[in-house]
C-alpha cells in the first residue's frame, strides 16, 4: 500500500528504561492508537522499530503510510549518567588544559575534608594546548600557532580517541580559529568534531567547555543509534520524516541531533511536560504539577499558567550543560526500582532499577530482587489475571518469595507489611522531589493539581497527593503513554545565543542589540534553509536577554517582545528585569546599572499536526469486580475493581477502588473519590469526607 492510498499516521515514540510506549494518530480522522512494547537495554533503536512492528501487526498500520515520526530516548542522558562516552581529546588555548579539573570550585559538601570529586570528563593526557589567543572584545592577542597545530594533531593521532572538542578562550567573540583548527582537525581524519562556537557561544568558560566536550564525548554513540535506526526504518518500508526530542522541547531533524546529542540530554521527559501543559488547559486548571513515573525513574515538572519552566542550564551526572532546557527534577525511583536492607537495617528504595531485563521478580524473567511493581502486586492494586501493558504475564509467587528474603526476613515483618513499608519509602523519596521542584521558586503545593502519568504514576498519586496536601489529581485518559503522544505537539526548535556585555543605559545599545538579533536570525534562516525536512516559511521566532546588575555573576532571563528593538524597548526591558529579579531573590535595584549579556533566540518551526484525536467516549460503569487489597492500617479490603474504558464521561467513582487500564493501573485509596470529566481524564478529590469537613 503506498502512502497515497490512504490518510497518513503520525506516529510517537517514547523509548524509556522498561517499556517503549507508542501512539499513532491518523491524520485527518484523529483515530489513535495506544501500545507498549518492551524496551531493549543493548538496542535502543530496537525498541522503536519493535513498536512499529506492533502498530502493523495489532493495529494493521502499514509502515509505508507512516508520515511523521517524532520520537524521544533516554540514551544520551543514560550515557552521561553511566558515563558510557566516547574516548574524546580536547585541544584548548595555551594555559587553560584544566579548565575541566578546575571548575567552579563549588563543594557538593562544603565541611566535608574527604570528600573526592568526580573524574573530569577528558584524562589530562587526552588535552592539548595550541598557542593562540583572543582578548576579551575579540581581538587578537596571539594567532593561531600552524606548528602547533600540526604538533596537536601528530599526537592525537596515537591517542585512540574519536571525537575532538576545540574550546578557545573568548572565542564566542570571534570563532575564527576555532574554526581553523576544526577545519585541520576534520581533513586530517575522520574524527568527530565539536566547536564550541558551532555549539554555544557564550561566556562562562568552564560551562561552555563541559559542554563541548560532553556534547563532542556523544556524537559518535548518537550518530551510531540514529544510523542504526535510519537502517531499519528503510528495511520495514517506512520512509517518514524523522525526528527526536530535545531538551527545550522542540523536536531535531536527524542531521541537527549528530551534530549537537547533548541537546538530548533530557528527551524522553519533555514529551510529558508538553503533554501535562495540553491537559491544564483542557481541564482548566492553571497551575499544575506532572508526576511521571515509569520503570526506572520519576520525572517531576512544575507548570504555572500551564507554561513549563526554562533554564539555559542543567546538571546531568554531576556535569553542567549549557543549554536551554525544560526544567524537570528527576529522581532514581520506579515500578522496577529495587528495594533493599542495608547493614545497618535501613530499608532503601531504587535508584538501582531492574530495568526490562531480567525486570522485576514477577516478571519471571530471572529477576530475583524485590522491586516497587513486585509489591503492588503482593498488595493487590496489580493483579495477575492482568497482563502488564498486556503483554507482561505476573507471578504473584515470584514476587513474594522476592520481598520475604530481601526485606521482610531481614526487618522481622509480613511480606505484606514489608510490600506496604517499600511503598512508602519510594513515596516519601518523590514527595521529596515535589518538594524540592516547588522549592525554587517558594511555590505552595496546595496551588497544584497532579497529573500524573507513566506506567507507575497513577497507581502512587493519590497517595503522594495526600502528602503534599494537594487536593486533586488528574489522571488523563492514556497515562501509560502520554510522554508519546504529547511528542506529536512538538515543533522543531533550534536556539541561538550570542554573548556580548551593554549596559541599558548605552546609548547606543539598542542599535547593537538590533544588530545581534538581525545575525542570529539570519543563522537560524539559513540553517532551516540548508535541512531539507524544514520550511523556513513555518519560521517565527522568540527573544529573551540574560541581564544581570552590574557586577553580578549570575543572570535572569528577560524575554524581549517582537518588534524593532528601540530605546522604549530598551527601558522596558529594564524594567521587567528589576521586577524578574525581585522575584527570583528577593530584592532589586532601581538605581543599579543593568548589563545585558547573553542573546537569545528561539527559532520555531511548524509541523504538521494530526487531527484533534478521538472523542471521549465509553459505557456506563457496568459490573464491577472485586478483590482483596492491602491497605495500610486496615489489611486486605474488599475493593472493587473497574475497567477504565467503563466510565464514561461524568461517570463517579468512590475509593477503595482500583481502576485498570492497559497501559496502567489507577489506586484510588478509601475516602477519594472522582469523576470522568468531557475529555476522559479521570479527576480525583484526594481528600476524604472526614477530611473535607474538617
């Protein structure tokens, strides 16, 4: 069947530790499907092709009417965290070698005399000095020594390395001879190579180096993955415009994510966080927390207005990465999480995870450790007779045998006690994470609604809820595989900076400040020109400026408006800064002078987007079922048991209860109860009556 012959899909992809989650929309008729494969640990893109062989088998979607896929991957983040890097050099400016070693010195422990820091990405032996030199306005000091550079690249030669980063001193203000010896670099083998001013041109000299050589450490790995699945997607027939998730969340053409992976650090969350903001809206709820929590990790983001937070910066790994970036706090806690006793009897949960394989006990793929999903089991919010993402079949036994020798025999307890003590402890570890996101900016949690998600996430949010004394929760209607679907509202992004210090009060700064924008967005324009997948004529942009007093080491983001930038614009900009800062620290400064620093431009553009999906729909409540469920304080009660494609819009519902779906299960604990409001999301009231009449 050729892709003429019908309407096309638009396909998400969302490859996590457990469980690869895709959703397919139709285009035009909005019909959609929901699957969930399992993930490969040793092929990443394996878990992709394996969801589209899904689609065609179980759906009947040929891979020839594919016409858009847009998928998200934890690779690049897992290969940081677990430090799996290429052997990457770094050729620098003579006297700046340890830049890397250097750092910032900041103490994670500032009193603790023993304390070891990390090893620098790059060994001293793989760093090179070449004699040249720009001044802080760019000019040239020394140029760029040609014996030195010849030197550099006989020694890199015998290194065994395959990637190169070049990070020059202030060459954010000229790259010239970064650009030079990238040149040299590239005719002289088949190295990858990374420039920080091809990637980030900006000041902070030991930021902009981590990331360049992080950035130049990922391409050869990313560059593999994307060939491994190019590969297959041209063997299964599937010829679809291609493209992958970035931290700012925006989507990359294939091309784009070689030349700049760290951009992924952060893919596989955002598609969440733009989905949790979708939800907002539609239930009109302004102010809202997502709670993803999948198989090996839980992934917390905050929304004010239904508008993600954005930071130019984030740490991954203990490294910086400068990059603009979806703000999510992650921590190490999941359904495959593992629970166990230390020496001195504490009980601890995750962040070691059991992943997909072997996966939990129950799994009865040769897990033999307890994890989170083996004590939902045990408790009976999961049920054997249900198949996991119905696939995955659950040995109860397994699971139990799993919690009585790593935990309970350990802590003198019941299996069922320990299963509820597991459950408790990853509890308290993401209500610590909610509690740290809200914290950077004094937000009080009872402002919020949790949506939450993931294959783990509606069965703990109620409980979590409680916790945090906030009062609703939404679960919208595909939880399992929202991160996927909300991949299909992505746009491709590509971000631009430009580093140059004016103080408002310059005269003539407006001028300067126009003529930066009108380069960046030339740039943007011609690289959206030179990839073949993207029409510059979808092209719009957006401007913001990090300013800070004069004198000051750290920034705030100030957006600047559309339209041509003039001295109103200017004193408008300052004004909005004072009023930025006073909210981020406290106070500001009327009367202190204010710099502009950094240069931002956000470059936009469109995709094509599926239609408006499938209606609500669903029976009445019918029969319900019942079962035993473990519930602290209580023991096993008498719960009932609701399939979720039952309930139909303005259907209710009252706890104990557990509702399942394929692609997870939602606990609703005794004194909550819900509706099923006009879009199918489940609305929870975490408060019981007792509680609401207090």
């Amino acid at each position: 069947m050729s892709p003429s012959s019908g309407e096309l899909w638009h396909v998400g992809v969302d490859i996590g530790g457990t469980f690869t989650d895709v959703v397919a929309v139709e285009t035009g008729s909005g019909r959609t499907s929901h699957l969930k494969v399992p993930s490969s640990r040793s092929d990443p893109a394996e878990g992709v092709l394996r969801g589209l062989r899904a689609l065609r088998d179980e759906v009947g979607v040929d891979p020839a009417r594919i016409g858009l896929l847009l998928h998200g991957t934890t690779l690049a983040t897992n290969a940081i965290i677990e430090r799996r890097l290429a052997r990457t050099a770094l050729v620098t400016t003579e006297g700046f070698r340890d830049v890397l070693e250097i750092g910032r010195h900041w103490r994670e422990e500032l009193y603790d005399p023993f304390l070891e820091q990390d090893e620098p990405l790059i060994a001293r032996e793989l760093r090179f000095e070449v004699g040249e030199r720009l001044a802080a306005d760019g000019a040239v000091v020394a140029p760029l020594d040609a014996a030195d550079v010849d030197r550099v690249l006989g020694c890199l030669d015998g290194a065994g390395v395959e990637s190169v980063a070049v990070v020059f001193l202030h060459s954010y203000r000229d790259p010239a001879h970064e650009r030079q010896m990238a040149a040299r670099l590239r005719a002289h083998n088949g190295w990858s190579v990374c420039a920080s001013t091809e990637l980030l041109r900006e000041i902070k000299e030991y930021e902009r180096t981590a990331t360049t050589v992080l950035n130049a450490a990922l391409m050869p790995l990313v560059g593999a993955y994307l060939d491994r699945l190019e590969h297959g997607l041209r063997e299964a027939g599937c010829s679809a415009s291609l493209f992958v998730t970035q931290s700012n969340g925006g989507a990359l053409t294939p091309a784009r994510a070689r030349t700049r992976p760290v951009n992924l650090a952060l893919s596989g969350p955002v598609g969440g966080v733009v989905a949790t903001a979708e939800i907002g809206r539609r239930a009109e709820v302004e102010h809202v927390i997502g709670f993803d929590m999948g198989g090996t990790s839980t992934d917390i983001s905050i929304l004010s207005d239904n508008t993600p937070r954005f930071t130019s910066e984030m740490t991954v790994g203990d490294i910086p990465v400068k990059v603009p970036t979806v703000q999510v706090h992650s921590i190490g806690a999941g359904g495959g999480s593992i629970a166990a006793v230390d020496a001195g009897g504490a009980l601890h949960v995750g962040p070691e995870s059991a992943g997909s394989d072997p996966g939990p006990a129950c799994y009865g793929r040769g897990g033999t450790r307890p994890t989170v999903t083996d004590c939902q089991l045990v408790l009976g919010r999961l049920a054997p007779d249900f198949r996991l993402a119905d696939r995955l079949a659950l040995d109860a036994g397994r699971a139990r045998e799993a919690i009585r020798e790593h935990v309970a025999a350990k802590l003198g307890l019941g299996v069922e006690e320990a299963a509820a003590g597991i459950i408790e402890v990853a509890n308290a570890a993401m209500e610590r994470a909610v509690r740290v996101a809200l914290r950077d900016r004094g937000d009080d949690p009872r402002r919020f609604a949790l949506v939450a998600f993931g294959g783990a996430g509606p069965l703990h949010a109620v409980e979590l809820a409680r916790r945090l004394a906030i009062g609703r929760v939404i679960v919208p209607p595909h939880p399992g595989t929202l991160s996927a679907l909300g991949f299909l509202a992505a746009d491709v992004r590509m971000d631009y900076a430009a580093s140059e210090l004016h103080r408002t009060d310059d005269p003539a700064a407006a001028a300067a400040v126009a003529a930066i924008y009108a380069a960046l967005e030339r740039q943007a324009r011609a690289e959206a020109r030179s990839d073949g997948a993207l029409d510059d004529d979808r092209l719009r942009t957006s401007r913001s400026i990090d300013m800070r007093y004069a004198g000051q080491a750290y920034d705030v983001g100030v957006p600047l408006p559309d339209g041509p930038v003039t001295g109103a614009a200017i004193s408008a900009l300052s004004a909005r800064f004072h009023e930025l800062h006073e909210r981020a620290y406290g106070f500001s400064n009327h009367d202190g002078a204010c710099e502009m620093v950094t240069f931002r431009l956000a470059a936009i553009v469109g995709l094509d987007k599926p239609g408006a999906g499938e209606p609500a729909t669903g029976g009445s409540a019918g029969e319900q079922l019942a079962r035993d469920v473990y519930l602290p304080g209580a023991g096993f009660t008498a719960t009932r048991l609701v399939e979720r494609s039952a309930l139909a819009p303005g259907a209710r519902i009252e706890g104990p209860a557990v509702i399942h779906q394929a692609d997870t299960t939602t606990f609703v604990p005794a004194g909550a109860r819900g509706m099923v409001d006009g879009q199918a999301n489940l609305i929870l009231d975490v408060h019981s009556h007792e509680e609401a009449g207090a």
